[in-house]
C-alpha cells in the first residue's frame, strides 16, 4: 500500500518509506493526468532504487507532463526483459517478491546477486554501436572486488583453511579491503589491510569503520621494497599465527570468480550479442576471468584492457618483458601496476590501451554530466 508518508521532492519524484515487503513488485501504475482539456489516466514507465534498508525512491517518467495526483498501484509480475532496469536485482525467485537488497532471504552473500548493465547514451553518442556499462556499484560493497571478496574467503572456508577466529590479511588500493572488510565483519574474522598512500582518506576511513585495521603503505615504492603494501601484508601474515593472506594479485581464484559469475552474466544479460569486453587492468582478475568466459563462448569477441602511463601491463603484454624504465608515480586508484600478477591472464587480453590521470579524472566527470551515474577515475579510464 502506498500511505501519506508519499511526498513530492521534485515534479516528478516521490519517496515511498514504510513500505511493507509484501508491496514488493514491478509495478504498473495508473496515475491522474490533469491538464486543461480533460482528466487522463496512463502507465508510466519508471526506474526503482532503495538506500539498502528502508527507503525506496520511484522516478516517474512521463511523457505528459507532471504527475500531480497518485490514483492507484498495481503489482503485477516481473516485467519480461529488465535487461536494464535495476529491478531485476532486487527480484527473488524464491519467494517472488521483490527485496530491499539485492539478494534472497539468505542474508546478503549467496552468489545470485546480478549487477545491472545500463545503457550509455549521450557520452557514446559519436560511437557506433551500442555501450552497455557493468554497473558494480549495485554491490553491497559498491564494487565488483565483492565478488572476489566472498569467493576467495569462502573456498578458504570450504579447504579448511579458514577457522572461527582467524584473521584475514590482504593487500588494496580500497575497494577489495572494503569487501574482505565487509565479509570478514559478517562471517566473524577479524581483518587487517595494507593499503597504499594513494587510497582516498575517505576509503581509508571507510575501511576502518568496517572494523578492519589498516597500515597505510607509501605508494611509489618498489614492490619489493619492505615498505611497500605487497611486503608488509606478508610480513603480517608470518607474524600473526591463524592468519590468511588472500594475496588477490597472484591468486587465481580472483580470476575464477569472474569467470564463474561476471563473464555468465554479461553473457545472458546480451542474449550472447556481446562484441567487446572494454575493463581496467590492476590484479587483471576482472579482465582475465570474464574475458576468459565469453571468448569460450565466442572466440571473436575482443577483450581490451585499460593501463595507465606509470604501469608495466602494457609493455609486459606486447613484449612478455618486465620493463622497470616504464614505473612512474600517476594517480588513479586500482589501475595498473608496478609488478606482473599472476592473476592475470595476458593470452586472454587482446589489446591494451594506456589513459593518463587527467583523461580519467575529466571522462569521470563527463560521465556524471551525461549519464547521471557517480563513478570513480577507474571508469573513466575506461
């Protein structure tokens, strides 16, 4: 039911709070159009989002103009193809409701959790073809690290590796520490993170408000200089008895989460259309894993990685060669690397682009002008 607690922000924006969780559904709705000839009634189509917990927001779009009277809602069954509608996020077969976090009665973390492809429209509009972005952000955790977060910790759990107790260690420039944060708060381990100096404060203060503690390490160091996050996460990790270093860069169950569940995704969310995988390349466990299954599904799909002037991917996969004279100091967060990992795949990537700080950071704000969508340097790299 909708109650009085309805209320109008802009001309077409209303706040439904207290919503019960048996008013879940996709929802046609038949609104009162006024106007000066006569009195209409019309679907409209909408977008539907949630803070998580107890708010949802409802956009009405309308091609008639403002809505000024809510008539009636009806909840009907999921609409056929929400390919890019939030919605289907929020969708539980189990029960047939619609949830207010993306996920099943089970708790947040149970693997069926489906991140939105959404279309790009105006900063695309000089390309051909069609742009679809993964948005990660609708993780719990806001990032596609999520995935590999709770794969790694529970394989640990599931060899035995993994005990009540234990402390789990690992090395992030932010967004993995804040998912093996979030996982280890949940599941009951305790966590410690090695971050690098280029980490935002706010990242930093993010991480320790999930209960994790941090050494922040300085960034433009050799990566196998003791000071460096890749050291002293190890150093961690033989001092702390019950400890677990989840070592993401040169681990390959970063790579086979991705290929288990974002490569799948992005497949049957293109009905198998997909021509181009475009993503960033830091541990290269996304690239590698999702690239990996959709050229199984389609050898001519082409997968690009993105590298930034300062990094040694690019030159490492067109040569093979490590080259040190290529390492320099640049800014963006979680692109690149002054090391090989392991977890990357390079035989999978075809082609490597480099941005610099700049292109990023002003793509990034491009595309929150165009396209409404908050996001951070990495994808305007991309």
């Amino acid at each position: 039911t909708v109650n009085d607690s309805a209320q109008c922000l802009f001309q077409n924006q209303y706040i439904f709070s207290d919503v019960s969780e048996d008013s879940f559904g996709v929802i046609n709705r038949l609104w009162n159009i006024n106007n000066e000839k006569s009195e209409k009634s019309e679907s409209v189509n909408y977008r539907f989002a949630s803070d998580g917990f107890k708010q949802i927001s409802l956009w009405v779009e309308s091609q008639m103009g403002c809505v000024d009277t809510l008539e009636q809602v009806v909840y009907v069954k999921p609409m056929p193809n929400p390919m890019f509608s939030p919605l289907r996020d929020y969708y539980c077969e189990e029960s047939g409701k619609f949830q207010l976090i993306p996920v099943t009665p089970g708790g947040f973390f149970n693997g069926k959790n489906v991140v939105s492809l959404i279309k790009l429209n105006k900063i695309t509009a000089s390309f051909q073809g069609e742009y679809l972005a993964k948005v990660e952000a609708f993780n719990p955790g806001h990032s596609s690290k999520d995935r590999i977060g709770l794969y790694i910790i529970e394989e640990a759990e599931r060899q035995g590796i993994l005990h009540t107790g234990d402390t789990i260690i690992e090395t992030t420039s932010g967004n993995t520490g804040f998912s093996i944060a979030m996982v280890s708060l949940i599941k009951g381990y305790k966590c410690i993170l090695a971050v690098s100096s280029k980490s935002s404060p706010d990242k930093i203060d993010m991480l320790k408000s999930m209960g994790a503690k941090v050494y922040v390490c300085p960034a433009h160091v050799a990566a196998d200089d003791p000071r460096s996050y890749y050291e002293v996460a190890k150093r961690l990790h033989q001092e702390i008895e019950g400890s677990v270093y989840i070592n993401q860069y040169f681990n390959q169950l970063n790579s086979e989460a991705h290929y288990k569940s974002t490569g799948p995704e992005i497949w049957n969310q293109t009905n198998g259309s997909v021509t181009h995988l475009i993503a960033c390349s830091g541990t290269g466990g996304t690239i590698s894993g999702t690239g990996k299954y959709l050229k199984e599904k389609n050898p001519n799909i082409k997968v690009l990685g993105v590298d930034a002037y300062g990094s040694v991917l690019k030159k490492y996969h067109e040569t093979r060669e490590f080259d040190a004279n290529e390492i320099y100091p640049y800014r963006i967060e979680g692109l690149g690397k002054n090391l090989i990992p392991d977890a990357t795949d390079f035989d999978v990537i075809d082609k490597f682009i480099k941005v610099t700080d700049e292109e990023s950071a002003h793509t990034a704000r491009n595309i929150a002008l165009s396209e409404g969508l908050f996001v951070g340097y990495t994808s305007g790299a991309v």
